[in-house]
C-alpha cells in the first residue's frame, strides 16, 4: 500500500474533500493529482472510500481513516519530544488584535531561546481558532475568552479589558446611561459579530439592564468598529486598549456595569517547553499592560 496515497486520503477524510484537504496539506500539490492518487489508493484496495457529493466517508473509509488518523496527527508531537520539545515550527492561532500588537513583542522574546524556531500563524475568530486546537492544526491559542471552561483544553488568562461605546466626536451622547433612558435606541450599533464574546458580554448585560439595542453593523474587527464611528455611521462596542490610543475622531463612553473581556491563551495536554516560553513571555506583557 502507498504510504503517500494514505496520507493524501487521510487529509481528504480529515477536512471533508479533496479542495479543503488542498488548502490544509502542508506542501503544494494541486487537487487533480490529489484525486488522482486518492482514486489509485481506492482501485489498490477495491473499495470506495468516500462519497464526493456530499461527501461522506463510507464504512470502508471509516475503517481506514480511524487506523491512519492516529499516525497521522501525531507526527508533529513526536517530532516534538524527539527534539528535546523544541519543535522548529510552532504553530499559533490569534485574533488579528493580538497578531498586529502583541505577538511580534512576544516572538522576539521566544527566538532568544529558541534561535531556529519557525512559526506558522493563524487568525481567526475565537470559536475558529478553538475549532483548530481541537483538529490539532494549532499548539496554542490567544485569543478573547469565554468565562466558562472549555472542555479539553487548559486557559489561562493574560488581561481583563474594560468594554466601552465609541461615539463620534461632536456626539450629543455624554454617556452610557443617557442611551438606557431612552424608550428606543435609533443609534446604529456597530459591533463584532454577534457570536463573538464581546458582543455577548455586552447584549447580555443589556439583557440585565432591560435593554434592547442589536447590531446594525457587523464588522469583522476592532479596527473596523473604530472607523465606521469615526465616519459617524453609528455607536461602537470595543475594550479598552491601553497599549494603543483611541483614533482621531472617536471618545469613549465608559462601560462600568459590565464584565470585562478577558484575553488569554488556551492548549491541549501537557505544557511543552515552547508552550511554556509563549506563556511566560505573554504574562511579563500582559504586566506591564496591566
């Protein structure tokens, strides 16, 4: 049997078709060559593997990825204990706040222990990025938190941040508690992703104040909250930075009966040393933040 082939399958079964297997292997290879070796490996047993659309592993695929699947998956933790657990690529996931503020700090810090690290990163937000620790694509996560725990995997929290509403400068709004008063809110919200834990955090503490106001605009960062404000599109949800200053244009309206949000880290199974490096560099930053 062709190791190569059952390599090429174990992608395809892991992400659920040739195209999502071609953008997750590790090296280029185009998806015609990778059907093809697939399609040899099915003809060399004499079974069907999968069903393309949709696609769904049969019983004979099945059989075979969950044989493979622990090969597989282990490889680079094996590579890790081999080399003393200084793995030469590490592989982190980060919400785009921390890839553009913190991590290039923190990186520097690691490369003076570990000269001949490699990193791969990942963005993404924090439900994804858990989703990738789960599929072993990830070592280690920063990312915003949730407050309850999440099974299988260990946190731990780095900063809390204060949520505040961004206005337009020129606003009439003086604070939080004048939108309260109100009978309805008509100003636009501008926020994260509903799903995201800050908006959340925030709609649940409407919630308690008996507060109805939903997201006009959803954006896909913080950067982008701050810009739609500062064009006077509407109010926007965020945390306080203290590293970096609100932009030109926009003054906050303090959150105070709020839950901050948290930031942190989150891995699977034992701290490795590379693990253990991230997590120390990360606290000496979030101190001197704090």
């Amino acid at each position: 049997m062709n190791i190569h082939h059952l390599e090429l399958f174990y992608y395809v079964a892991r992400h659920g078709g040739t195209m999502p297997a071609v953008r997750n292997i590790p090296y280029g290879i185009q998806q015609p060559a990778v059907s093809a070796q697939v399609a040899q490996l099915e003809e060399h047993l004499g079974v069907t593997l999968f069903q393309r659309r949709p696609f769904a592993l049969t019983p004979a695929g099945e059989k075979l990825y969950e044989f493979i699947q622990p090969f597989f998956v282990n490889l680079d933790r094996i590579a890790t204990e081999l080399q003393g657990g200084q793995a030469r690529n590490f592989r982190i996931g980060a919400s785009t706040l921390i890839l553009r503020d913190h991590l290039p700090r923190l990186l520097r810090s690691v490369h003076k222990k570990f000269p001949s690290l490699k990193v791969s990163l990942r963005e993404g937000y924090p439900a994804q990025l858990v989703e990738l620790l789960e599929r072993d694509e990830v070592d280690l996560v920063f990312t915003l938190l949730e407050r309850k725990a999440i099974k299988g995997m260990h946190t731990q929290v780095m900063l809390e941040l204060p949520l505040v509403l961004l206005v337009a400068e020129g606003s009439p709004v003086k604070s939080a508690e004048e939108l309260w008063r109100r009978d309805r809110i008509a100003d636009s919200l501008i926020s994260l992703p509903v799903h995201e834990q800050i908006s959340k955090t925030f709609q649940a503490g409407l919630a308690r104040l008996g507060v109805e106001w939903y997201p006009s605009v959803e954006a896909s960062s913080i950067d982008l909250v701050e810009a739609y404000v500062a064009n006077h599109l509407g109010i926007g949800l965020t945390v306080v930075q203290p590293w970096r200053p609100l932009p030109a244009g926009v003054r906050a309206l303090p959150l105070a009966d709020f839950p901050p949000a948290l930031i942190g880290a989150v891995w699977r199974g034992k701290i490795t040393p590379l693990v253990a490096a991230f997590l120390e560099v990360a606290a000496v930053r979030a101190k001197e933040l704090k």
